[in-house]
C-alpha cells in the first residue's frame, strides 16, 4: 500500500501506469475491508438475485423496455441502487480519489484500488455469461447451457461455464452503458461484474467479493489528509458533488460543507514527551516531541505544531518539533509532521539548513509521506510480544556469550594472532548473530527497547574488531587501541544485559517455564511476499541466454553472451566459489541481444583452479530502465519460461550455470 498527502502525489504514483490503456480504479472508504458489489451484502438478496431482477423488471417495464441484453438491464439497476452483481469504477483517477475523500467526517482512511486488468467488451462471451447468471433462478449447468443459447442464440461449454463464472471481470468504458446509466458520463464509470463461488463442478449462489482479483496497488489517503484533498479536487480540477453527481439535491451537500465555518479547539489533543535542549555556543536549540491523543486533520496538527513553537520560540533561536499520532509511532519515531522554527536575526554561521517548506508565517513544515503505511508496516512485521523478544534476543545472546568470552579472554592474554585467528574464523557467525538480533523486531515498551538494544551492540562491537583485524595499512599499535575498544565497548553492553535480565524477566511476567518451553525456531518471522496482480501475457517472451565463458592467462575470465531480453535491460552477474563466496561483481546492459560484463578477478592473479558458479540476475522492475520496462511490463507480465521468479519482494530473472577454471 502507498500513502499520498496531494493530488498531485497521487497522480505521480499513477505515472507508472501510463503504458496501459486498461486500467480502472475505485475510491472507497477504508472501514469497508473488502469491494463487494451491493447484490452480495446481504444473504437474503443473494439467495433472491433473480427474483430481485424479475421483479424490478415487471415494476419499471418502460424504464427497461429499450434494453435488451442482461448486463445493460444490471447497468441501470445498478444506478437507482437495486442490489446487482456490479462493482463501480472509473477510468478517471481522479474521480475515483474523490470518492475515497467524499466523507471527510470519517475518521477512516480514503483508499484508491488501481486494477490493471483485460477490459472486455459488453458482447465478450464473460460478460455475457455472467450477467445471465444474476437472471436464473438455478445456476445448474444444463439450465444455464440452455438459457444462454436462448438469450444469446449462441452456444456455451461447460468448460467456458464453470471458467466463466468463477472469477469477475472488467467491463471496458463504453457509451453503450451510458444510456442505462446516466452517473457514469459523469464519473466516467464502467463496472467490474463479480462471479459465483464455484466447487468443482458445482456453481453456488454466493457471489464472490472483488478480492479475489489482486489490486495492483492500493492507495491510502490519510483521514488527517482527506479534507485538503477534497478542497484540491475541487479548486483545481472541478471535481465535487455538482459534478460527480448529476442530481440537484448534491448541489446542497456541496454549498454546506463548502462554507461551513470550523473552529479548532486544541485542547486535551496532544502531550508532550520529549523536551531536550541541544544548545550550542552559537545559538540556543531545543526540540520537541509531541504525541497526538485524537485523531485529527492534518491544519489542526500544524496548528498544534505553532502553538509548541509559541511556547520555545521566546527562549530560543532554533526549535524543532515532531508530533507523532500515537504511541506505537513515537515509539518508532514515525513522525506524522515535522516542524522548525530559526530566528530571522539569527548569525547565519549557525543557522541550520531548512528542514522543509517555508510558509508566510516563517515557520518551516515537513509534512511526512509515508507515516501512515508505515505504521501498519511497524504493527504487522516490527513490534513484537515482549516475552517473544525477550526470549529470542537472550536465546540466541547464550550462543553469542561463548564467542565473546573466547575473544575477551585471548585478547587479555595479549594474543593477537589467535584473536585473528579466532575471528577470521567465526566472522560469518558473527555477522549473522548481529544481523538476528536487528531482525528480531521492536517492543512497545521504550524503555525495554533501549535494553533489548545492547544484545545488537555486543555482536556490533564484535562484528567491528572483526573488521578492524582485517583492516590493512594499520601498525600494530593502531589495531591494537582500536580492538580494545570494541572490547571495552561490547563488555559495557554484555554487563548491561547480565545486570538487568532478571529485572526485566519479572517486569514481563516471564516464567522459566515459558523461557524453557519456547522455541526459537518455531518463530516465524511474518515476510512481505510479491503478488502478481497484471496477468500473465499467455504469448510472453520465453527467456533465454547463450553464455561465451573465456579464461584469460592470468586466470581472470571474461564472460559475455546473447539473451533474447528486450534491450536496456540491466543484468548483473555474480561469481562465487562453490561454498557460495562472491568472488566477483558487475553490470551490463542488454544491446541488440548481447551483454558483455567484461573481465572478472583481480588482474594479475585471478581465480584458483576449481569449479566456479555464476548467476545473472535482472533486478525487479522498479530499478530497470523505462525503455525495457515498456516492453517487459511493471510486472514482467511480458515475460515468462523457467529462468522468471515471481517469488520474494518482486518479480526477478535468474539464470546460473557451473563452470571450471
């Protein structure tokens, strides 16, 4: 999911879609969890849809009677609110983004679903068949076999059938839908049309939700940001109630919130937390943190940004404030709105560089892009149960301890070439305890995280002589002070969580029971994983590579080749040994169906005789070039066969092959 603050953020993140024709959006608000079309909100019209349809039919006949086909009878339907199997969309992203904002009192978040999806006609044979479906009263196949044939004078398969009818599908803009629907010139709309729940052969009643079409991407507009965006909408686009909605009753709604007076009361909204001074000789400095207690609209948080500064400014030169929306943000210091103010009389030798925009009042605001994404980020994958931290950082500290008294104990022997020795050996192991304790997630608690912080720093400072034992240039007397004092740093933090483990055992009610029971491994980590929402192109390029490996006299080797990939496509190539060592790096692009990543090795030396693994990788599309992503498509849905991994944080390209020097 995305975050926009303006419109014109949210028509920057669309840019990327500007090489389809086929894309639909639709804005709601983020308290309803799924899109579901009205006909599937309740069981009693789902289980009546064709009887809800018949009878709307006898009660409007003239209203009906110059349409004919079943999806332009659900069409207009759909416009006087009868429950159908339609879903709303637009073209227009625009309109859809005011449909997200509409309701500005709801404290829910706007969204906008982007789908980029194949638009079918009103005669594809999809549509046909899923718009009878609304129609039957039994969805058995012979019936419906035989009531297509009536309608359409066409034939149908059971296999097309049960394929048909279990998934939705995009309905293309057309003016053909317009006169069933006078909304959707306005709001230049079309509908997805939502299929049954199929098992096996059998076609239940129960019509699925949307979701089972994977958006291509979700954006948020935060509540605090809803009401600018509207304004937006309307001062720069003409996008409002008068215009979206072609009834007059919607000219009353707009002229009322429009004008309507509002008074921001600030008390009780916010705390402070945080009051450092961090002063110079050249100017006196202080910061401030604040946190929210009320959901509130992004002027009223600038409001409490001046009213803080208000307060410092008289006795300052420099003060900065950060307000954050709750507690689990400070927490993370995800900070909502950042705001600076400098004396104008202020020497210019110590005045700091603006954090953000100046406005006329003088105070500078950085209004933060991502605050709200990344708070359901830190919810869903960083703050952790503190007894799961707990357990997990001092679990894995006792395989850490025994490494850590070896390398103090030699250190203090003064034996520095089995401390070399000894560290060389075991540096992977280090590394990778520094890396688990940062991947072990944050707790709510701050003052539990700053000690849940020196189980990283013990494997830093270690992980740091291991690098400073490498270092080369230095005289033994450099590396010496320089390991004594990641020595003496990472004692200070191994100390730390000796003397305080038991106090924090108890403060979260942890039993030996519960430590002695818990798992480590068990623990699974909750992982972003990459979906696939364009679908595959069925006559997508098979990827392939022809690779020429030549092994130069100093035992470097050059390593070129041919690849049927569209040009400019970014490739890197990556040699390990066979214990998995990278050895060697680089880059080349794709021209006219050659790459050549040149020489790889250290020239003069090379690679020792063996055997030698290479992979070349074409990253993710966001970090590829425009011209090849054109051709392959955001989602490499342009490209398939055996070398495309669809898995992990995006599409990839990898291809490997052994060789011997």
């Amino acid at each position: 999911m995305e975050q926009v603050n303006t419109v014109d953020d949210y028509l920057k993140k669309l840019s990327r879609y500007d090489i389809y024709n086929n894309v639909f959006y639709r804005g709601q608000s983020e308290e309803y969890k799924s899109i579901t079309s009205s006909v599937s909100r309740d069981s009693g019209y789902t289980m009546n849809e064709s009887a809800i349809y018949r009878e709307t039919l006898k009660m409007k006949t003239v209203e009906f009677e110059d349409l004919i086909s079943p999806i332009e009878r659900l069409s207009k339907m759909q416009h006087y609110g009868i429950p159908t199997r339609l879903v709303d969309l637009t073209i227009d992203p625009l309109v859809a983004l005011f449909f997200a904002v509409q309701k500005i009192d709801s404290e829910s978040h706007g969204n906008v679903y982007v789908f980029v999806q194949p638009e079918l006609s009103l005669n594809d044979k999809r549509i046909k068949l899923l718009s009878l479906l609304a129609t039957l009263e039994s969805p058995e196949i012979d019936g419906i076999k035989s009531s297509y044939l009536e309608y359409y004078s066409k034939s149908i398969t059971e296999d097309e059938i049960l394929e048909f009818a279990s998934e939705g599908a995009f309905i293309k803009h057309s003016i053909e839908l317009q006169k069933s629907n006078q909304r959707l010139f306005c709001q230049k709309g079309t509908f997805a049309i939502c299929g049954n729940e199929v098992i096996g052969k059998e076609i239940k009643k129960s019509v699925l939700p949307l979701d089972s079409i994977e958006p291509t991407m979700v954006i948020r507009i935060p509540f605090e940001y809803k009401q600018a965006v509207k304004k937006e909408l309307d001062e720069k686009y003409n996008i409002n109630e008068t215009t979206i909605y072609p009834e007059f009753p919607s000219v009353a709604d707009y002229l009322k919130e429009k004008y309507k007076k509002v008074d921001f009361n600030l008390e009780d909204t916010y705390n402070i937390h945080e009051v450092e001074d961090i002063s110079h000789v050249g100017a006196r400095r202080c910061s401030i943190v604040a946190v929210l207690n009320k959901v509130l609209r992004i002027e009223e948080v600038k409001h409490i940004g001046i009213q803080i500064i208000e307060q410092y400014r008289r006795t300052n030169d420099v003060v900065w404030v950060y307000i954050a929306k709750n507690g689990d943000d400070y927490i993370m210091r995800n900070w909502m709105i950042r705001g600076q103010w400098i004396r104008e009389s202020l020497d210019p030798r110590f005045k700091p560089h603006f954090i953000g925009e100046l406005d006329e009042l003088g105070y500078i605001w950085r209004f933060e892009k991502s605050y709200s994404t990344m708070a359901d980020y830190y919810d869903e994958y960083v703050l952790v149960d503190d007894k799961i931290l707990f357990t997990l950082n001092m679990k894995t500290f006792e395989d850490l301890e025994p490494h850590y008294k070896y390398m103090l104990s030699v250190f203090e022997s003064g034996d520095m070439k089995e401390l070399e020795l000894y560290a060389f050996d075991n540096a992977s192991v280090i590394t990778k305890f520094f890396l688990n304790f940062g991947d072990y997630g944050h707790s709510r608690n701050d003052e539990f995280s700053k000690y849940l912080n020196n189980f990283q720093e013990v494997a830093l400072h270690l992980d740091n002589l291991v690098l400073w034992l490498k270092k080369e240039g230095l005289n033994s007397r450099a590396r010496r002070y320089q390991i004594s004092n990641c020595i003496k740093d990472a004692k200070l933090h191994f100390d730390r969580i000796k003397e305080y483990a038991p106090y924090w055992k108890k403060t979260i009610n942890l039993s030996d029971d519960e430590y002695n029971e818990f798992d480590p491994e068990k623990i699974k980590r909750k992982e972003y994983q990459y979906k696939q929402t364009i679908p595959l192109n069925p006559d997508g390029l098979d990827v392939n590579f022809n690779l020429d490996i030549y092994r130069n006299s100093d035992n470097t080797v050059n390593i070129r080749g041919t690849t049927n990939l569209f040009d400019e496509a970014s490739l890197m190539i990556s040699l390990r040994n066979p214990n998995g060592l990278l050895l060697a790096q680089n880059k080349s692009l794709v021209e006219n169906g050659r790459f050549d990543f040149g020489r790889l090795g250290k020239e003069g030396t090379g690679f020792e005789n063996g055997k030698y693994n290479l992979d070349i990788s074409l990253a993710i599309p966001s970090v590829q070039n425009k011209e090849f992503v054109l051709k392959a498509g955001i989602e490499y849905e342009n490209l398939k066969g055996k070398y495309v991994d669809r898995t992990g944080i995006g599409p990839t390209v990898s291809y490997t092959e052994e060789f011997e020097i």
